[in-house]
C-alpha cells in the first residue's frame, strides 16, 4: 500500500486544507516532515483553512478586531480610520487576510472557537424560550441557517470589537477616545443591528454573572470590596469593567471549573476600565427630540432616509421586521436599549430569518413576550447580599481569608498563630 508520503505534494495541501480548523494544523506539521514540506510549499494553506473555519462573509470583522487589538496609540483619530475602513470598506480589510502570518492567523482561529461557542448557546438558549412560549408548535431542535450563523456571530464579533476599541488602557480609567466615536459607530448601523449587539450584551452578561457567582458570593476579599453580584445593566460597575474585557475573559469565565481560577481571573482586571457599552447602547440618538412620530406611523420611504446605508452581505428582512413589531410605537429617540424588551433580546428576536418568523409565527409571539429576562429576574436576595458583606468584612478584619458561606466558617483559612496568640 502506497504511504502517504509518497502522495503528491498537491493532494496533502488538498486534504490539510479540509481539517476545518487552524488549531489542528501544528499537530498536523508536527506528525512528519512531509507533511511540513507541502506546508511551506503552499503559502496560502493556513489563511484557506482559517477562511473556511471563519467563512469569507466573517473574515472582514475577524481582522478588524485583530487590528483594534493592535491599535498604538488607540486615539480617537486611529480608532475612526479603522472604524472607516471597516464599515465603508471593508474589501481592503478582506485583502490583508492573506497576508497575515501563521500565528496572526492562529490567534484569529483562537478566538473564533469561543464566538462560535457562544452565538450557538446563545442561539440554543433563545430557541429554548420560544420553545417554551409557543410549546408543541415549534421545533425543539434549532438549525441554524448559514444566514443565522452569520449573523449570531457578527454580534459577538461586534461586541469585541467595541471592547477593544474603547475599552481604556490606562489604569486610572483615562479614555483617549471620546464618546463622540461610540456614538459613531453606532450611528452606522441600523437600529436593528444595534440591537442585535443589545442582545450579546444582555446575553454575556448573564453567562458572565452565572460564572461569577459562586466567588462574588463567597469569597472574603471580594465581600469586603462590597462587589455587586445581583444587579444587571450599566449600575454594575465591576461587571461592566468584566464584561469590557471581552470574549476570552467572558468564556474562560463561563468554562473554568476551579474555583481559584476563576477568582484569580477576576482580580486580573483590577485596575482595569470599562468600555461603557452599556452606557452607549442606552444613550439617545443625536435626533430631533421633538419629533415624536411613532414608527408604525413613518413611510418606507421616509424609513430609508433615517437609515444608513450597508455593504453588509445580510439582506434578510427578518430582524427589521422583528424589530419593527418591537418599535412601533415609539419615536426615532427612543430606537435604543430598552428594559421593556429584555424579553424580545433574551428571545433573539432580531437574530432569525423571515422565513423562520412566518413559519412559527414568531412576529406574534414577540407582540406578548415577557418584559423581564432571566438577567433581570436575578436580582433577589439584595438582604442577604448586603449582610454577606459585613459577615465577610468581619472576617477579614480578623485576619480570615477564603470561601465564606452564611453561618458556616469551616473553610475559611485563619493565620497560623503561635502560643499565646501572637501572629506568627
């Protein structure tokens, strides 16, 4: 039987390109030298098999959240040229993909895994209210459309990319980049859009807060520093400087298991600051305030002019006409981040296709979804909260460190002392 290397140099890079996902190339070179050579002898191998992990329609958002990532100095001048590129241009973002190197390639791939991971539980979890809204009459399994995908994605994608854009770097909170850039980019969008990154948001921050949970309740250090682990939304100010760390601290957040891990991730952004997207999701539009002509009652016509024009690949009326059904009643002001829809986000209802909404009767089921979520349903126990923190302040003034729980101290870690009680 012939060995596989004694294939063509030709069918190897063929079958390499089809391994599906960047991570699996190292180990893949590593295996023998053969398989290294044909590596070397096709320049492009790495960059095909990271656009069909990503698919072409995501390469654009991938790079430019590589470059804001790389941004030095990240001025709002700097910040506004890639945000130009971008969104007006992103063909020439698209042309730098096979120029990058192997481990710029690689680090794309890395943080694409937890994306995909996190749009498809979002997904599921959305489909799992509809579910239980409408019961029998819709499908417990969701397949996604290639469409969906994309456009669950794009979301996290976005979301990422605001972190890293306006996120500070400097320890004291110092922002080089100013409000009128956020305010920008979302001015790009149509509101639909903006409420699909609305959603990731609410969604992250549940994860975040569910991974979170069992240190902010527990530990003594963090009880002491009173961190708020019960309320949602932008008067959670260390959860937003969490959150504004972006996708891999949410998803090492949401994986780890060890309870020391997880806490020491959460002291790593001590000192950090936050992006404010909370903040800029719920600000209102740079738009006449004394125009208050509800949404059912604007012309398609008139509609186009307000917004603003995409070279996105998404031209699925499903979002817009959600969204609609949600806005109808409100003026051009008030198209933001609304707690009345926490409900609809929680749903994904600017996520499906129209297809989708007209085959379950979706657009019905969103007239008389839930105000609240699980997110804001989270807030019981503030009692209990806030003694938490005087037993645990207590406790460090004694010297206490560790895991508290309510009257049990037994695995709190007191300093060794020496006879006479002295402090070793």
């Amino acid at each position: 039987m012939t060995s596989i290397t004694k294939l063509p140099c030709e069918v190897m890079t063929s079958i390499m390109r089809e391994l599906g996902n960047i991570r699996f190339l190292l180990p893949c070179l590593l295996t023998c030298r053969y398989f290294y050579a044909c590596f070397k002898a096709d320049l492009h191998l790495a960059a095909d098999i990271l656009e069909q992990q990503l698919t072409p329609a995501l390469v654009p958002y991938a790079i430019a959240v590589l470059e804001a990532s790389q941004l030095n100095p990240r001025t709002g001048i700097a910040v506004r040229e890639l945000l130009e590129t971008f969104i007006k241009e992103p063909s020439k973002l698209r042309s730098q993909f096979r120029t990058l190197s192997v481990p710029l390639l690689v680090k794309i791939g890395r943080l694409h895994d937890p994306i995909q991971s996190l749009a498809t539980q979002f997904a599921n979890n959305a489909w799992a209210h509809i579910i239980n809204d409408q019961g029998s009459q819709t499908d417990r399994n969701i397949c996604l459309s290639a469409t969906e995908n994309y456009r669950f994605c794009r979301a996290f994608y976005k979301f990422e990319l605001f972190c890293n854009l306006f996120r500070s770097t400097m320890p004291t909170g110092f922002v080089s980049v100013s409000d009128e850039e956020r305010r920008w980019f979302f001015a790009q969008y149509a509101p639909w859009e903006n409420e699909q990154l609305t959603s990731v948001h609410d969604f992250l921050e549940l994860k975040l807060s569910e991974g979170s949970y069992d240190v902010l309740a527990h530990d003594v250090e963090f009880g002491t520093l009173g961190i708020d682990y019960l309320t949602a939304g932008g008067d959670n100010g260390w959860r937003q400087v969490w959150l504004s760390q972006g996708i891999d601290f949410i998803y090492r957040m949401t994986t780890e298991t060890s309870y020391d891990a997880k806490k020491a991730l959460l002291k790593s952004s001590y000192g950090a600051s936050s992006a404010y997207l909370y903040d800029a999701l719920t600000s209102i539009p740079e738009v006449d305030l004394d125009d208050d002509t509800p949404l059912a009652q604007i012309t398609d016509e008139d509609l186009k002019t307000m917004i603003p024009t995409s070279n996105d690949q998404d031209i699925d009326k499903g979002p817009f006409e959600a969204w609609r059904v949600a806005f109808k009643d409100l003026p051009r002001s008030m198209w933001v981040m609304l707690t009345k829809n926490s409900g609809l986000r929680e749903r994904a209802y600017v996520f499906w296709n129209l297809d989708r909404l007209e085959r379950y009767d979706l657009l019905e089921l969103f007239k008389n979804a839930p105000e609240d979520s699980e997110l804001l349903r989270a807030v019981n126990g503030w009692g209990d909260m806030f003694k938490s923190f005087e037993e645990r302040s207590k406790i460090k003034q004694r010297g206490g460190s560790g895991y508290w729980s309510k009257d049990d101290e037994s695995r709190i870690v007191w300093p060794a002392r020496q006879a006479g009680g002295c402090l070793r």
